[in-house]
C-alpha cells in the first residue's frame, strides 16, 4: 500500500476521533439558562404587578411627591423583565 493512502486513512481517523471526542454537547446548561431567566422573567413580573397595581394604584393620592418619584422610578426598573423573558425565549430557541 502506498505511503500517501497510509497517511490518508490515519488523518481520516484521527478527523473520525476528534469529531466523536467533541460529540454532540449537552443541552442541559442551555437548558438551565432557560429556565433561570424564565423564573427571574416571572418573579420581576410579579414584583411589578404587585408595586403597580397593590402598591402605587390603590395608594397614589395619598402618598407623598418623593416616594411616588422613588416608586414610579423602581416601576420602570423592574421593565426589566421584558429582557430577561427575552433572553429565555432565546436560550430556548
């Protein structure tokens, strides 16, 4: 047997081991991730359903100027949760 097709078929095994050695990865850390994010979406959700509609609804006229200022501006932080439930839609794509 020629040298050339000697060399071949080793590159053709070593190509065959690498490729089995690396393999199909695990989905579970994506997995994960997803799930994460989709609890971190659903908690900051409530949290903001919760100051909006129990807290700041209910109690807008009797609270003062600054914690209205304070509450309004925790309101439009925890939006945040638009990108969180984002990024689990993502992992789970």
């Amino acid at each position: 047997m020629p040298r050339a097709d000697i060399d071949q078929q080793e590159q053709l095994k070593s190509s065959e081991a690498k490729m089995s050695s690396s393999g199909i990865k695990s989905a579970w850390p994506t997995g994960v991730a997803c799930i994460c994010f989709f609890l971190v979406a659903v908690l900051l959700f409530r949290a903001y359903g919760l100051l909006h509609w129990e807290i700041i609804s209910h109690n807008y006229s009797s609270l003062r100027d600054p914690l209205k200022t304070d509450l309004l501006r925790l309101l439009n932080q925890l939006e945040i949760y638009h990108l969180t439930a984002l990024f689990s839609i993502g992992f789970g794509a």
